[in-house]
C-alpha cells in the first residue's frame, strides 16, 4: 500500500473515532493541542502526521497509538474498500458527498443517541452498488440491508431522486425507510421524494431537533438501544 493509502486510511481512522465520541473537529484539536485546520487535513488525507502528532491524537481520542494507526497498512490485512467482514453490519446508510454536512449529520446523530452501525458513501453511485451488492461491494452479504437510509438529494454520478426511485422501485429494498437530506426547502423537491416513497424529509443543516421529529414517523426505538456506534466510509 502506498504512503497516499496509508495517510487517507489514518484520517479515516480519527475521523470515525471522533465520531464515536461525538466530538467536533474544533474539540479534538483542543483535546489534543492542534488546529483544527490541521485536524481537518488529516481526516481528508493531505496531512503527513509525525510519531508526537499520533500520540497526541490516540490520546485524546482515548485509543492506544495500536489502535489508531490504519491496520490496513499492515501486510496480508489489505482488502478491497467496499469489502465488509460478515460480522460488519451496518444499520444506517449514509449517502453524502459533503464533508462539512457529513460532519454536522454525524454530531446530530450522537446527540440524539442513535449508537447504530453507520456506512457513508460519497455518491449515488456508490449507494446503489451498496444496497445491491455491485461494483466494489460486490463481495457484500446478498441480505444484510441496512435499517434506514440517510439520503443527499443533490449527489454526483447519480442523483438523489433517481437512487430513491430504485430503491422504492426494488422488492429487495422498498421496506427500508428513506429519510431525505437536502439544502433545499423547494417543494417541488419534497413533494417529488414522497411521491417515490420517501419516509420522511429533513432540510440541512441536520440538527438535534429536526432529527428527533423525523424518529416517531420511523419507529426508531430500535436505534436508541443498540451497543456502539461504528461510523465506516
């Protein structure tokens, strides 16, 4: 694996560790006597990191140094990115291509105390090759579907609107509830998400409170009372 690999796959590891924490960029960074600017380039992958920097971070992330360095670096532990392990199910997935609105969803759902197995994918695409087991997830349990779906409206590759009328349009997986993100309060974007089947519509920024009115609507008990929270991109 190259360094680029290695780097990227480190910010991911702080990334979802912050997550499971609940904490900001801005609180990691005093946790651990860095600037936030600089947390942010190691979570996206542009930031060489030294020994001192990886310390300071498994400390304030409450981890061994073990454990936050990227295991796939190691040899014979590399496998491919959409490649999940049997026991690894996921019981949100996160479709979102900005990272700022991955962040704020993320401290959303921590406050609301939804502890739930989460996957984000970046596109339409990605999505739909996630729920139907294509492309690189191809290697994907045929029927571990995820619990609900957090849905951007507005996604490269494939949009949002078309990765919800297949989803609706498929047996497989027109049971899963839909909840649809968008920074748009168009009507003509609500009522085209529920006439493809759109459980319910939350307008970004996602916070606790907007959160928490869609949960009833969804019968999200299950959510609140699940073991830990799993954040995987």
């Amino acid at each position: 694996m190259g360094a680029s690999a290695i780097t990227a796959r480190f910010g991911a590891s702080v990334r979802n560790l912050r997550f499971r924490l609940g904490l900001s960029q801005e609180e990691l960074a005093e946790r651990a006597s860095l600037h936030r600017t600089y947390i942010a380039g190691i979570e996206a992958g542009t930031r060489n990191v030294t020994l001192k920097t990886i310390e300071k971070l498994a400390q304030a992330l409450k981890v061994s140094t073990a454990t936050l360095l990227p295991q796939a670096g190691k040899p014979g532990t590399n496998k491919p990115t959409g490649e999940l392990s049997a026991d690894e199910v996921v019981d949100i997935l996160f479709v979102e291509d900005e990272a700022d609105d991955v962040e704020v969803t993320m401290q959303a759902l921590n406050r609301a105390n939804i502890t739930n197995r989460i996957h984000i994918v970046r596109d339409g695409a990605a999505a739909l090759d996630f729920l139907f087991c294509t492309g690189e997830y191809a290697r994907r349990e045929r029927n571990s579907r995820p619990q609900m779906i957090l849905l951007d409206l507005y996604l490269p590759k494939i949009s949002g609107l078309e990765v919800l009328r297949r989803i609706k349009a498929d047996p497989r997986t027109r049971q899963i509830p839909v909840v649809v993100l968008t920074g748009s309060n168009s009507a003509r974007d609500i009522a085209a998400s529920k006439r493809l089947g759109a459980e319910a519509y939350i307008a970004k920024p996602v916070d606790f409170h907007n959160l928490s009115e869609v949960t009833p609507q969804l019968s999200l008990q299950w959510a609140l009372l699940r073991p830990a929270s799993r954040a995987t991109i």
